[in-house]
C-alpha cells in the first residue's frame, strides 16, 4: 500500500489543499438559501394533495391545495389544477392579496361563498352543487356526486311530476 506523502499537514492532520477544497464543498452543500414568499418556488413545496377514503382505499383529490397562515389565522384552498406551475402561481396569488387586502377581501375573492337565489331550479341547484362540492375539505369522488344529483332529480319529478 502506497500512501501519498504530503507537503503540509494543519492541524486536524488533512492535507491543507484537498481539506480547504472539502471545508468549500461542505459549506456550499449546507448553505441553503431561503426563497422569498413571493417567489413561485417558495409555493411549489408548500402545495400538497389532500387524501380521503373511497372504498377503504386512501385517494388522493387531483387537485393541489395550500394551507395559508397569516395573523393568527390559517385557511386550505384548492387551487383547482393538477398543473404543479400553475397552482403555485395561484397560491402566491392568494398570499399577495392576503398581505395587501386582508382576509375578508381574499376569502371573498378565492374562497367566494355562493350567493342563493331566490327561486332556484333543479338544474341550476345541481349546477352549484357540483361548483361547490370542489371547495369542501373532503370532496366526494365525482361518481358520487353524479348519483346525488340524479337521486335528487328522481325525488323531484316523483313529488312534483313535470305537466
């Protein structure tokens, strides 16, 4: 076994050229910087799926969610796309206006509540159903909600049979 003879030792006994290019390759590896919150990167590894149970097996929804913490107070919202880019532009939309409009004005214009007319017909109910069903925690799969609304249409023509 041959061994390298080396010039110049330090004192932790490694050779001072190969230990200050290690000490260089170490600091760069642990160094991390930190992305600002308006940056798209800083969003993509906050999105995440949420998961619920169909049949005893955990689904995951196709659409990607963020949870947004602000002032004491912390909302999910589906941002209603698959598209990784695209759902965290969306939520670094959302965190913006959060900071500049505050959480009334940002719930009102990504979390918007439906507003109920007063006569509603069957299909224009089931139209809302399915929009909202998307923004609920759990979201049932959509063969279940296509079941629903049937049921629901089955139900009203036998009360109240069309003339």
């Amino acid at each position: 076994m041959k061994f390298k003879k080396s010039t110049a030792l330090n004192t932790t006994g490694c050779d001072s050229d190969t230990g200050s290019a290690l000490a260089q390759q170490v600091a760069q590896k642990t160094v991390r910087t930190r992305r600002a919150s308006n940056d798209q990167g800083y969003w993509k590894r906050r999105l995440f799926h949420r998961y619920y149970e169909q049949d005893g097996k955990k689904v995951a929804a196709p659409d990607w969610y963020v949870r947004i913490c602000h002032a004491a107070r912390r909302h999910f919202f589906n941002l209603e796309t698959g598209n990784e880019d695209v759902a965290s532009k969306k939520a670094r939309d959302i965190y913006q206006s959060l900071i500049a409009e505050g959480w009334e004005r940002t719930l009102a214009k990504f979390k918007p509540k439906p507003q109920p007319s007063s006569t509603m017909t069957l299909a224009e109910f089931a139209d809302l159903y399915r929009r909202t069903i998307r923004m609920v925690e759990f979201p049932p799969d959509k063969p279940r909600v296509e079941r629903y609304t049937n049921c629901l249409s089955f139900i009203a023509r036998s009360v109240c049979p069309i003339i």
